[in-house]
C-alpha cells in the first residue's frame, strides 16, 4: 500500500475537481477495501509446516530472530508458546563489536544458531515448577521451532512497570523462586543461567485482591497498589515464578568459564573484566533483581555503556534516599552479600 502512494504522488497524478456521487462512492468503497486487506495482512497468523499441530492464537512477541507466539495444543487443549526462530538471520558478527567491554577485542566463539541449539540443549534436560519447560523441538529448512510451557502473566519487566516497586513481601517471593531455580541449575544441572534479568523472569498471573489501606509512602502517581499480600500464593499479580532464556546459559564442568554475555546492568563484574567467573554470577543478578524490585530502579545506571561498565566492574552503587529508607537492613544486608 506504500508504494501505491508513493508511486502515485511520483508520477504526479491529479483528481478531477468535481466527482460524480457515483465516483466519490467508488472512491471511498476502493479506500475501505485497502484499509480492510491492509488490517487482516496484520491480523492473518503464518502456518509453518511441522506445526499442523499448534493453532496460533496471537503473536506476543518479536526478536532481532525470530517470533513469539500464543497457540493451543490441539492434542491436549492446553495453551503453548512458539518460538520461531529464522535459520538465515541467525549467524552473528565475529569482529567483537557485541562484547559487553568496550576493550575487549576477541572474536565471538559461538554463532546464534549455536546458542539457539546449545539452549535447547540445556533445556531438554530440565525439570523444575520455576523454570520454563520445553515441550517440542523440531526444525525445518528456514526455521527452527520451539514449543514453551506459556507463561500468561509475562515479563516480571513489565509487572515492575506497572507497580513502580514491590513490598518486601512480594521481593521475597520473587526471589525465593527465582533463587529455587538457580539452586537446580547449578547442583542439579551444572549449569550457570548468565543472563538473569526483570525480561528473562516470567510469571503466572494471580488475581490482585484490594485493600483498605493502600500503601504508597511517596504519593508516586503512577503507582497501582499490588493489593493483599498471601504467603505461598503470592501477590502485585505475581504468582509463581519461573526462569527464561537459556540462550547465553553455560554448563559448567569445571566450574569456570571466560565467554563474555549477558546484559551489563546485571552482570558481575568479573564478566565485564573479562577474568574468569563462575555460578556466582548469577548471584549477584540476582542481587541486581532484588535491588531493582524494591526501588523501581536498577542499582548500577549509567547513559553512557563505558561508564557503566566501569560502575560495574568497581561495584559503584548506593542505597538512595529516600527511596530506601523504608527498606529493612536485612534487606540491605542480603544485597550487600549478592553483589559482593
């Protein structure tokens, strides 16, 4: 439809003046039609041989490679998440300008289609209420398809975003999940996550259940009460928790590794040093996550990606005032210990 403008204002085409009712009439009927087709361009859900099983229902997600969606298991009624990933796109660059040290010079080891196989990998062999299980694997010339346990809450990202920050009641149910998680991939799996961030955290939604006393001890506007708090169950929305994206995730023989990832807001600072690390470095994302849910911001910024490293790799951060002042020291204690 674009270019149809485009190539009508290029070749300069006029209208007559006056239209005959009959004309306008056609006009408008050929304007709706465009509109019309243009909408269920969007709307109409690819079908992708090898998936005649899965009905999509919604996309609910893109990547530089690939996209997301909702769709229901035919064979058990339940709802899935496809993850389609396109084979040709997923090569990435090899000259270093993806590392997270600006330094850093070396040559990326693995490809994207690697990290895309070495994922499943790792996920085949998972079993745990707070990781998403993958229920299928197969591929085609163009693609490859993975079938997700869905999630229906979403990204923890956005709950933060709607909240602004949590009480440390719902903190702590956070992170006990989240901590649950870790604890099997590192003693059961010998595996470190490396990318542990608010976007790589999903839940599953519970009802938000008012209160009386509405909790806001700094007036934020755009704050929405996260309702009655129940132990065991959850609250804010947040039911139970579950780890995602094992596309940077390591299995760890010898419980060291030197391969660069992960996002640099939440990343430890022997990474960022490019020195050797272990599974304490998803510890202290953890920390970061922590820090993150009970503020609304995350404890290492910085608009430039050097001085934020730089932030990192000193461990430069502080407890703010006044937004910590309500905060208990065990609280404090506990991300002192993360991010140490």
């Amino acid at each position: 439809m674009l270019a149809q403008i485009k190539s009508l204002f290029k070749q300069k085409k006029t209208f007559p003046k006056d239209l005959t009712a009959e004309e306008k009439k056609n006009n408008k009927d050929v304007a709706t039609r465009i509109v019309q087709e243009e909408k269920q361009r969007k709307t109409v859900l690819p079908q992708y041989p090898g998936l005649e099983r899965f009905e999509m229902i919604e996309k609910i997600g893109e990547g530089a490679f690939s996209f997301v969606f909702k769709a229901r298991d035919t064979l058990t009624n339940k709802e899935v998440a496809v993850k389609v990933v396109r084979k040709r796109e997923l090569d990435a660059s090899e000259n270093g300008k993806n590392h997270l040290h600006p330094n850093m010079k070396k040559k990326t080891k693995a490809t994207e289609r690697a990290n895309i196989l070495k994922e499943v990998q790792i996920m085949r062999n998972m079993n745990h209420k707070n990781i998403v299980q993958l229920i299928q694997f197969s591929e085609s010339d163009d693609y490859y398809f993975l079938v997700l346990e869905l999630c229906q809450g979403g990204e923890l990202f956005h709950r933060i975003v709607k909240l602004t920050y949590f009480s440390e009641d719902l903190a702590r149910h956070v992170i006990v999940q989240v901590a649950e998680g870790i604890r099997y991939l590192h003693e059961e799996c010998g595996v470190v996550h490396r990318d542990i961030k608010p976007e790589n955290i999903l839940f599953e939604p519970i009802p938000i259940i008012k209160r009386d006393k509405v909790e806001n001890p700094f007036g934020d506007e755009d704050k929405e009460d996260e309702g009655v708090f129940t132990e065991g169950v959850g609250g804010g929305g947040i039911g139970v928790v579950k780890l995602a994206d094992f596309g940077l995730s390591k299995v760890i023989w010898d419980n060291s590794t030197l391969t660069p990832c992960g996002t640099v807001g939440y990343t430890a600072p022997e990474i960022v040093r490019d020195q050797k690390y272990s599974k304490s470095v998803d510890m202290w994302a953890i920390g970061c996550v922590l820090y993150t849910i009970l503020c609304g911001f995350p404890p290492f910024y910085d608009e430039s990606i050097r001085a934020l490293t730089h932030k990192v790799a000193r461990g430069e951060y502080t407890f703010l005032s006044p937004w910590w002042d309500p905060i208990s020291p065990a609280a404090k204690d506990l991300i002192r210990n993360l991010l140490t």
